[in-house]
C-alpha cells in the first residue's frame, strides 16, 4: 500500500462540503452532525494555531457572560 499525505484544511472542507450535500438533500442527519463537527474542529484548531478566535470559543463566551447578566 502507496501512503499518501493530506492536508488537514483540506479534509475538513471537504468533510463540510459533504456534510452540506447531505444535509440539502435530506439525507443522514447523523453523519451531517459528525462531518460538520469534525470540520470544525480542524478549523477551530488551525484559528487557534495562527492566534485567531474559533466560532464556537466566541459563542461560548457570551453564554457564559450572560449568567451574570
């Protein structure tokens, strides 16, 4: 067996590519949910790796500044 290198930005679009495809026609909730969040965890990772802010840290954020609101 050949082994092949591949880019983790890369897998995770196509993982959300996949995931939307899915999720437009209808089709397998459950892998919709896993694909979209694999994705975004490589997303979320390669933001925290060039010192940016991930989506879901953000949205954590405020849920939790407004328990003392």
């Amino acid at each position: 067996m050949t082994e092949q290198t591949y880019i983790q930005i890369d897998l995770a679009k196509e993982q959300l590519e996949v995931a939307l495809s899915l999720f437009l026609d209808n089709a397998c909730y459950a892998a919709v949910i896993t694909l979209a969040g694999a994705a975004e965890e490589i997303f979320g990772k390669t933001l925290k790796r060039y010192g940016k802010e991930a989506v879901l840290d953000w949205k954590f954020k405020i849920l939790f500044f407004m328990e003392y609101i």
